[in-house]
C-alpha cells in the first residue's frame, strides 16, 4: 500500500513508539489521527504537524463507544481510514506470588484489558471501515499493524499479566489475517525489544547505557523511528501479512 496520501489511525500515538509512527507517516504523504489518552500531548503533536495531515482525537481503547466515535471522526475529516497502528498499552510489575500475597486480579484484568482487549476493540471497529475502501491494484483495502513485545516470548520475573497480554496479541495475528483475508485487509504484529521510550525516562543515562549493552547488536536501545521504518515497509509490502517480527537487535530477555 501506498503511503501517499492514506489515512491512518494511531492508538497511542502521543508519545513513544505511536509518535514515531505518525511523524514517519506524515512524513511520507500520509494523514494521521492521534488516537491517545494524553489530553495535552495529543493536541500539542497534532498542532505541530498541521491540520491538513493530523488531528487529535482522545480515545479510550477499552470502550467501544470512544473508538467508535474516534474512527467516525477521522473519517469525517480525512475520509476514510486505510491503515491502524496499534502501540497503546500500558505495562505492571507484580509476581504471581510474593510477600504480599497473590498478584491482584484487578491489576492483572486491566493490562490484558488495555493492551489485549483494546487492540481487538480497534481492530474490529476499524476494519468494518477499511472492508468500503476501494481496492488498490493489489486487491489491498487496508493494513493493521500492532504492537506485541518480546516479553510475550521472553517474560521476565513479574511480568505475567505484560507477557500475557502481548502473547494474545501475537496469537491472533494469524487467525485476524485469515478473517480479514477476503476483504484484502493484512494483519501484522512487531515486538520489540527494549527501546528508549517513555518509559524509560526516569532512567538515569547511565542505567539506559546498561540496558542497552545486554542486547547482542546493535548494543543500545532501540529507537522509536526504527520501530517507524518497520512499520513503513509493512504497509508498504503487501507479501507480509499474519505474521510477527522481532524487533529486538537479537535480544533474548534473561528471567530477572
């Protein structure tokens, strides 16, 4: 699919891994709609990159109602929508068992229902926009793309209701793509590994470095933008679909 002039929708697109991706799409001729919890952040992006290519649209993922009116919304405005980048989530440190008893059940349904949960919810509702698109000369009517982690491979000490959560992601892909097959709609999901987002402010550039010098090559955390350029190739190759790329400089995550 073409980037020129496609419309896409990016959840979690205020910061991070999503706002990378935005600027990547503008960049390339795209239009983006910010789809983001951070009130001000959203609006402060969608600003700088001008109202012609970018508008705001504070969405909860969870809520049906709030994603349904986010893609009416951007449809209203742009259009309609070709492509959905999925990088809203939100992550948890809690053993299964530990001094303070067991992990909370509350804890552990909100991040599956954020992460998991939230992806299916905008996927759903997105694709019923994408199946009245046009085809292009390769039959495509849209891309999804989201965001797993390796820890849904690897999981670490603590990180059951993370790894749980990215694991379901990585494990609809497939089934997703063969739904939406006949509609000429692809599905791919990237996991990467550590990269110097957000969360990872707090860090002092010392402990990052750190971090950094345990991933094989190359030996520093990944950046936002290279998570963008994957994400271009994949709207932009139409032989990828169903399937979940490691992005991760060849990283296997240790138990702690």
């Amino acid at each position: 699919m073409d980037i020129q002039n496609a419309v896409a929708i990016v959840t979690g697109g205020a910061s991070g891994l999503g706002e990378a991706t935005a600027r990547n799409l503008i960049e390339h001729g795209g239009k983006v709609a910010i789809l983001d919890m951070a009130l001000e952040k959203g609006h402060a992006l969608a600003e700088e990159l001008g109202k012609e290519h970018a508008m705001f649209i504070q969405t909860d993922v969870t809520s049906e109602g709030s994603v349904r009116e986010a893609i009416e919304q951007a449809t209203g405005n742009f259009g309609t929508i070709h492509v959905a980048i999925n990088c809203a989530g939100i992550g948890a440190a809690q053993k299964t068992l530990s001094r303070n008893g067991p992990h909370p059940l509350e804890s552990f349904a909100k991040v599956i229902n954020v992460n998991l949960i939230g992806t299916f919810n905008v996927i759903r509702l997105a694709v019923e926009q994408m199946a009245g698109n046009e085809p292009n000369k390769h039959g495509e009517r849209g891309v999804i793309i989201n965001t797993a982690s390796v820890a849904a491979f690897d999981g670490q000490v603590g990180q059951a209701a993370y790894s749980a959560s990215k694991g379901g992601i990585v494990g609809m892909t497939l089934p997703i793509a063969r739904d939406l097959a006949p509609y000429g709609i692809r599905v791919m999901t990237i996991a990467p590994g550590l990269f110097d987002t957000p969360l990872f402010d707090k860090l002092p550039r010392t402990a990052k470095e750190a971090l950094g010098a345990t991933i094989p090559f190359p030996p520093r955390l990944g950046n936002p933008t290279e998570f963008a350029m994957l994400s271009q190739s994949i709207i932009e190759n139409v032989m990828l679909n169903g399937e979940t790329i490691r992005l991760d400089g060849a990283i296997r995550m240790q138990p702690k």
